[in-house]
C-alpha cells in the first residue's frame, strides 16, 4: 500500500504528461456534458425524488442535486450523480478493466467537493484536476485487477469506488489507516453485479455506477467513524500487486476510449463505419437501402435491440442506432427521446439490419473492439466498409472540436446559451482558478 499512498501524496495535475492532462481536463467536460444531458429524463427524476424523499440533507452533511439545486446528503447525491452519469451511454470507457471509472468518479467528487466547500474549505482548480487524475488512475488500475480475478464480467461500480476513497481521502486529509480501512469497506460492499444481465435485459441499473458512487462516498464516512475493512484484496493481495507497479509512471487513463455517440461501447465501430458510409456515398439513405449487414463480436450480437421500449433499450442496442444514424445522419441524445424511439421510418429501417458474428472479430476481441458493416441498397448496389475501430479509441482519438461540439450537444436543450458558455469557461480554464466555487455554483445550478 505504500507505493499506492506516495503516489495519492504525489500527483500534481500541473507535472502530469501534457496528453495525460489533456484527457483528464476532456474526462471531466464529457462527463459534466452528459450530467447537464440527463438532468431531466425519466432516470434522474426518479433518483432524484428518491434522494429528496430518504436522503435530507443535515447541517453537518449537505451537498445538492446536479443541475437541480435541491439540497440533499452527499450519499443521497451519489445515487443520483451516478444514474445521471450513466443514464446517457456517452461515457469514457477503459479496454483492460473492461468498464468506466468517469461515471462514478467524477459525480462523486463534484459531491465531496460541495460539500468541502460548505463545511468552510477551498479547493483549487489545479487540485481538484490532481483528485480527478487520482481517480481514474486508480479505479482503472483496480479494475483491471478485478476482471482478470473475477469469473464473471463485474459492473464498473464494483471497482471506480476505489478511486473515489482515494481521491475524497486527500480531499478530506484523512489520514493513511482510514483510507486503508475505507478501501477495504468499498471493495466488501462495492455492487459485483453481473454485467451481461443489463445487456441482455436492459434497465436503468446499467453499469451500477450509482452504487459504486454511494459504495465509495459511504466506506470514507464509515471508515471516519472507526468501522474497519482493511485490507482491499484488488489492492493488496499478492496477485494484484502487478497491477500497482507501474503507478506513477505509466497512466492508465491514456488508455481510455471517449464515445462520439451515446450507445454501448460494442456498438461504436459499427456507427463510425455507418458515419464514414454516409459521408463518402450520398446516395445511401433509409429508403434506398435493402439491407444493412453487421459483422461484429459475439459481445456486440448480444447487444440487438430491434424495437426498443425506452431508452435504456436504445442505448444497449445495436439495430436501433444503426438505423437511427442512417436516417437523421446523426446520433445523439435526440434520437432518444420517446418521439424518436417510435419513429417508424427508423424502426422499418432496423427490421432491415442483419447482426452476424465474425469469428474473426470475435478472437481478436476484447484487446480490439472491431465491427464491418455491408449496406446493400434496392438498386443491388452495394458499400461495404473496411474492419472498423471504433472513432474515440487511443488510436483514433476524437480532436478537441469532436469535444466541444459533443459537450454542445449534449447541453444545447438544457442549458440557456449563458449557462453553458461560463461553464465551458470555467472548465477549460479550471487549472488557473484558485477556487472551484464559481465551477460548482454552475454545475449544481438548475437547468432549463
């Protein structure tokens, strides 16, 4: 554990590499982009009522509700920066751990933060960056630790809320036996919950960072209060001490992938071979086509999705985006909403969508995430599109306009242009500000 608690002790946003920081600072808009996306849609409503309902906030213990501004406890917030987060599938995502750390990390300590601030303290930009960095850092690391230890495919809760007790420790200055036991807490209460359920049967439980959030926020306030855990077994046992190495000199979050589109990881290189389709033939449209062929791995056949009856269906599909993009030329939180859902142009489209497994694509997955796509049009014309990976991957990274213009998105019908524009302000000069307090007054003001 000493080399996991030198390096919390170490990280300084301003000596991290210049394209690590970079995705810290792109980590922390996308994923404020997708709060603001979700602040209203049926998933947050319901957390919300939930959180106002059984988490009241105290004097000693308040923060408040993501572009809401309705006062709550911390761990009330968790449940509900979680779902947020996650309730639009535009997260980051890490190929080794095989989840996302973003959704859970960067909510929870937004929350922390607020709540520091009400209890009389300041955090600087450069610091809460350095926190992020500590997150995610340290989540992925745990993460891979976990699926290579575990039978079964574990949601991301089950390990981001090891990254949210060691950056919320530094936050809160506890000391190195309470963050020990609080990571012992997080891993034993962390929710194990088997991923391909939520696949094959979509919900709004997802990929339970909710829970990890919660998990994480709850083992530091237990651990403060002397219930013991240690020792973390992602972290300390002989079989994950490989994992921790390297800490401190390579970085794991250089290793994410970050999602143009708001649908399940799987499904990304067949929307990018869609987009690149699109762009090059003009005459590919929804009434011209015959058939569209997916070729993917045996994960991203799971996902299908032909007639989806909410959103989260849509979001854990493949049918249903494909057709979506086909038809509007795009895909966003737009093609989500109930209107769009029955559109019936898109679904006759959908009905036209052909998943096969590539046996190919399959053994090379999950260390390559790969799809082809083959459009056959009325005419008997046919595109088909080379072996595919996904736009946003480390190799095929999105540019700081493919950011901006998803973070624009993302907020343009929830935000007024005001709002939005300080708080891109603030977020892409976060690193000067000497304190957040002007960031989180944005963040937690309410939406439209």
């Amino acid at each position: 554990m000493k080399n996991i608690f030198n390096f919390v002790d170490a990280v300084q946003f301003n000596e991290m590499p210049e394209l690590t920081a970079k995705r810290v600072k792109h980590s922390l808009l996308d994923i404020v982009g997708i709060l603001a996306a979700t602040s209203r849609n049926s998933t947050v409503k319901a957390a919300q009522d939930f959180a106002l309902k059984h988490f009241c906030g105290t004097p000693a213990d308040t923060t408040r509700l993501f572009f809401n501004g309705a006062s709550v406890s911390t761990l009330g917030a968790a449940w509900v920066g979680g779902f947020g987060a996650d309730s639009l599938d535009g997260h980051e995502g890490h190929f080794l751990s095989k989840g996302h750390a973003g959704a859970t990390v960067v909510p929870s300590l937004l929350i922390l933060a607020d709540a520091y601030k009400d209890a009389g303290h300041k955090i600087s930009g450069h610091e809460f960056l350095s926190l992020l960095a500590i997150g995610y850092e340290t989540s992925l690391r745990a993460g891979v630790s976990l699926i290579e230890s575990t039978p079964y495919y574990p949601a991301s809760g089950a390990f981001s809320g090891i990254g949210v007790v060691l950056a919320g420790g530094r936050m809160m200055s506890c000391n190195p036996e309470v963050i020990e036991h609080a990571l012992g807490i997080a891993e034993y209460f962390s929710p194990r919950c088997p991923m391909m359920r939520v696949v094959d049967y979509p919900t709004m439980l997802r990929d339970a960072h909710s829970a990890g959030a919660y998990s994480g926020i709850n083992a530091l306030y237990l651990a403060q209060a002397g219930i013991t855990g240690a020792p973390a077994e992602t972290l300390k046992f002989e079989q994950s001490l490989k994992y921790w190495q390297c800490l401190g000199q390579s970085w794991e979050i250089d290793n994410q992938y970050y999602k143009p589109w708001p649908v399940c990881r799987w499904a990304q290189p067949a929307l990018t071979a869609i987009e690149r389709l699109l762009n090059d033939q003009p005459e590919i449209c929804g009434n011209a086509i015959e058939t569209i062929r997916i070729e993917t791995f045996h994960e991203s056949t799971r996902l299908q999705g032909y007639t989806p009856k909410n959103r989260d269906e849509a979001e854990y599909g493949l049918a249903y985006p494909v057709a979506a993009m086909v038809h509007a030329g795009k895909f966003g939180p737009e093609q989500l909403t109930d209107e769009f859902l029955v559109d019936e142009n898109v679904l006759a489209l959908a009905k036209r969508v052909e998943i096969v497994e590539s046996k190919e694509l399959s053994q090379r997955f999950p260390s390559e995430i790969l799809s082809r796509v083959e459009i056959r049009l009325k005419t008997g014309e046919t595109f088909l599109s080379p072996i595919t990976q996904a736009k946003g991957d480390p190799e095929t990274p999105m540019s700081e306009s493919d950011f901006l213009d998803k973070f624009y998105i993302n907020t343009k019908s929830v935000l007024t242009e005001e709002h939005r524009d300080a708080l891109l302000e603030e977020l892409l000069n976060l690193e000067h500000r000497q304190d957040i307090s002007r960031l989180l007054e944005l963040i937690f003001k309410p939406s439209l």
